[in-house]
C-alpha cells in the first residue's frame, strides 16, 4: 500500500477514538507519511482531497455509530478510487457498521483498505475502575498501532459483511430514533443541576451537534434532539450534569476536554 499523504476525519465522544488515531497518526508518521487531523463535526464532506487516502475514526453507539457521523460518511464526494479506510472504537460488540459502510463507500468510487474495531473503556451504563480501564487502553493503542503498520504494508482488509450487517445498522438506526424521541429526551437529557453549574459553557463548547444553548437564565439549555455522546456529561467541570443512564451517574473520560476541542 502506497500511502503518502492521509486525511483523517474522526469523532470522538469521551476520548477513546481520539487516543486511537492520535496512536495512528504517530505511527503513520512514524514512517513518513503526512497525516492531517480534522474533527467530522466541524469538516465539510464535500471539500474532501481526493488525491490523499481517506481515514474515518467515530464511536459506535446503538450498534452502529451517531447518525451525524453516518451523515458525513454519507454526504462524502464521488471519487474515481481514492483509497479509504476505518477505525471504530467499542465496548463490546456492533455489528451494524463495518459490512454497511463499506457498500455506501464502495458505491461512490472509493477503495476499501482497511477496517478495524478496537475495544477500549466502555463510557456508558456501568463504568469500570481506573486500572482496568487503563489496561484496556493499553490494549487498544497497541492494536491501534499494528492496525496502521498492517495499512501502511498492505496487509489490512476491509472485508465484505453478511446480510445481517445491514440487518443490524436498520436496526441500531431505529434504536437511534427512539432515543431521539421528545418523550426520551426529557426522561433521559443530562440536564445541568442549577446549584452546580457555574455558566462556563463547557458543555455548549463541546457538543457536536449544537444541541445545548445558553437559555433565558443563562444556564445551558436542551434543544431536544441530543445523540447521547456523553460529552456534556463527562467533561463538565463541575459534575453538574448528572449522567441518569449510567449506574450511580458516573462517567468516564479519556482524555481532557480541549483536546477534543483542537
């Protein structure tokens, strides 16, 4: 695999996909080839450089991943064979992504290279201790790492999914619109607790969707259609959006906030 110049388009929720493609791009660079960053939330799919290899790093969330992540993958300019790879990061299992994007971007003229899905600290529902997440990272930047070393010597693979990847992303796309429901907004929002919060507007600065406003009071406020990355939640420096999906309202975050923010 000639790899000469990548760009990299990521999301990261609470800081795990950051760690791994930081780890991809050291190691890429490592070798001589020229990787730009660029946060999908902030990046129009459209003014993509065809003429450098494509690298795709997100979450999985409900199965799949965010349906502003899909958007982008979605939205991404046809191309006569510009190369393309992905990395997700996970908990446990997904299912719903690998067989599914590569048909989207194989119909629009780009090479699958590369897919990779790399386990590291789960974020939501029950946080485990500091030690066996830090194990876990450990693993997972090591993996990180061998997966980019496997793109740069040709020996990665995106393979082809059976029938029950699509199955699946319809599936988790139906998970993600019940969630996304008014009625689960306001039984599940991270609302800030009033008493906590001292207005830094944190939270505002880091969601990815533009969800969260500073409201009538000066406190943040919900606009109801959150996607559940758990930003707000886990960076806010007061812990005053409690986390009511998760047990006892703990949180985990890999790295800190500004990082996800450069």
């Amino acid at each position: 695999m000639d790899l000469k110049a990548i760009d990299f388009y990521y999301f990261s929720g609470t800081g795990n996909t950051l760690l791994v493609v930081k780890k991809m791009q050291e190691t890429f660079k490592k070798n001589g080839i020229d990787v730009k960053m660029h946060r999908i939330e902030n990046s129009d799919p459209e003014k993509v450089n065809l003429n450098n290899t494509i690298g795709l790093g997100f979450p999985v969330a409900e199965l799949s991943t965010y349906e502003f992540v899909w958007e982008f993958i979605k939205s991404l300019p046809q191309s006569e064979g510009t190369e393309i790879f992905m990395v997700d990061t996970l908990g446990g299992f997904s299912g719903g992504i690998v067989g599914h994007m590569r048909e989207i971007v194989k119909k629009k003229g780009y090479v699958p290279i590369g897919a990779k899905e790399i386990i590291m600290p789960v974020n939501i529902f029950y946080i485990p201790d500091k030690e066996i997440n830090r194990i876990k990272i450990k693993k997972g930047l090591i993996k990180a790492e061998e997966y980019a070393n496997n793109l740069m010597n040709g020996q990665a693979e995106w393979k082809k999914i059976p029938v029950i990847s699509d199955a699946l992303y319809y599936t988790s796309l139906l998970g993600l619109k019940i969630t996304e429901t008014r009625l689960n907004q306001k039984l599940l929002y991270l609302s800030p607790d009033k008493a906590k919060c001292n207005k830094c507007g944190t939270c505002i600065k880091l969601c990815p969707i533009d969800n969260i406003k500073i409201g009538k009071d000066e406190y943040p406020e919900n606009l109801m259609h959150c996607q559940y990355c758990l930003r707000c939640a886990s960076f806010c420096p007061k812990e005053a959006i409690p986390c009511k999906i998760n047990y006892k309202w703990k949180t985990y975050r890999a790295v800190n906030a500004n990082e996800l923010l450069i």
